[in-house]
C-alpha cells in the first residue's frame, strides 16, 4: 500500500476510533434513539454506522494521491447513501422489506423509508458515476455512467444485507476493498475505517445499520468503480446484481451457515454461539 493510501487508511482509523469514544460520552437520552435489540435479544447501538462513515469520510478526504473527481465521488457516494441509511435507520419500519417489498408499497402509493433510501443511494450512485474520470464520450460514456452508477448502488446494498450478524458486513467490504486499496486512497479508508469499527461490532456493542453498511457499501462501490480495468469491472457487477437479485429468495444467513468455509469465516473473531 503506497504512502498516500496507507495515510487514508490511518486516519479513517483515527477519525473512527476517535468520533467512537465521543458517541461513548453522549448523554442517555441522545443515544437511545440508536438502540436496537440485535439477533441474541441483546442491546446494541447503531451509532457505530454514522461513527464509520465519518471516519471513512475522513480518510477519503485526507488521501493525498486520489484524484479530485474519484475523491468527490467517493464522498457525495459514501456521505448520502450514509445520510439515507440513517433515515431508514431512525424512521423505518422492519415489515417491508426487500427490493419486492417496497417497490410494491410504492405501486400502492405507500412511500416508505426504505424506498427513500434505496432511491437515494441509486441517485447517489449515479451522481457519483458521472464524476468519475472517463476516456470514452458520448453514449459510451452514459453507458459506463450507468453501469457504474449500478455498481456503486448495488454494492452498498449488497453490503446492508450482510449486516445480520456481528463483523459480517465489516469482513465483506474489506474483502471488496483490500484488492484496490493499494491503488485506491478510498478503499484504503473503507478498510481503516472496518477495522476500527470492529472490535466493538465483533463484541457485539455495536452495529453498523443502514447509516455504516450503505455509507462504507458506496465508497467501496465508488473505490471498484473508479480503480477495476472494465473486464474485472463488468464481472464485479455482474456478481454484486446476481446476490442483491438472489437475496430476495435466499437467506445468506443460512447459506453462510451451510457452508463451512464461509461459516468459519462468518465465525471468526466473534462470540461463540
């Protein structure tokens, strides 16, 4: 990792452990709109979603070898799909759910929090996409701007849905991110940031919500956009459509735990069962 990147990456560390110590010391009646009961019955906080984004934020901006356009992208990507998730988070409802499940509520003139935030984190990804630096002009160039904008979107819900069970979604967008991050000053920062957020999610104090998986998803989506040669590019969407498409018959929570690989993986580092 080049000096620019490890930078990012050290900073989105800082900023994140720093910003988590001082959601620590909020009173009680501030952080109680962010408690939630996780998968044990447990309380935990959501505050670690908006504490990761601003962290991850903070490493794009100090990365000092990306270029202005993929930096911009990378921050209006990851500070709005951020913004929506925390919407959904503090608003939302958990009966619909799924792609299906909102795009019917909209089809019964029912808008709920979940559509705002997937038709922003869409919006988002396109924006993003069309800052991107590219060669080719004209309809090429839409063409690349919606795959890219696709890519991006589909990627930070691809990682919201992994956030079911403690550090999964903080492993998958490391997993995404570690490839580009020697090249990419916001990869680096997704992945300073998932490993100062981990300690407490793993230990499950904490979890990412809609605010860190769609914040931390989109500058993961921004970083493989702007840094993949178009071959690996097409296939990474290709794959990020095909499991936001299976997610809404399959549960990954029962696959991971089907698969022993995976399972190991899922397991690792967290409480025992």
């Amino acid at each position: 990792m080049g000096l620019g990147r490890l930078g990012a990456a050290l900073v989105a560390a800082a900023a994140t452990n720093a910003l988590e110590r001082a959601a620590e010391k909020l009173p009680k009646e501030n952080r109680a709109p962010f408690e939630r009961t996780n998968h044990r019955g447990e309380a935990v906080t959501l505050l670690e979603g908006p504490v990761a984004v601003l962290g991850a934020l903070a490493g794009v901006a100090a990365a000092p070898s990306t270029a202005g356009r993929v930096k911009a992208a990378a921050l209006l990507a990851g500070s709005v799909s951020g913004a929506v998730g925390a919407y959904d988070d503090l608003a939302g409802a958990t009966q619909t759910k799924g792609f299906r499940g909102h795009l019917g509520a909209l089809r019964r003139g029912e808008v709920t929090s979940g559509a705002v935030k997937l038709l922003g984190v869409g919006a988002a990804g396109l924006a993003a996409a069309a800052l991107l630096p590219r060669r080719s002009k004209g309809f090429g160039a839409v063409v690349e701007i919606v795959a890219d904008g696709a890519l991006i979107a589909g990627t930070a819900n691809l990682t919201n849905l992994m956030d079911l069970r403690p550090g999964r979604a903080l492993k998958a967008v490391t997993v995404l991110s570690a490839p580009v991050a020697l090249a990419s000053g916001p990869a680096a920062a997704v992945v300073g940031a998932a490993a100062a957020s981990a300690p407490s999610d793993l230990n499950e104090r904490s979890m990412l919500g809609d605010c860190g998986a769609n914040g931390l998803g989109a500058i993961t989506g921004t970083a493989l956009a702007a840094s993949l040669p178009r071959s690996l590019k097409v296939l990474a969407l290709g794959a990020v459509a095909a499991l936001n498409l299976a997610s809404e018959k399959v549960s990954f929570t029962k696959v991971i735990a089907e698969t022993p690989v995976l399972d190991k993986l899922d397991q690792w580092g967290r409480r025992p069962r």
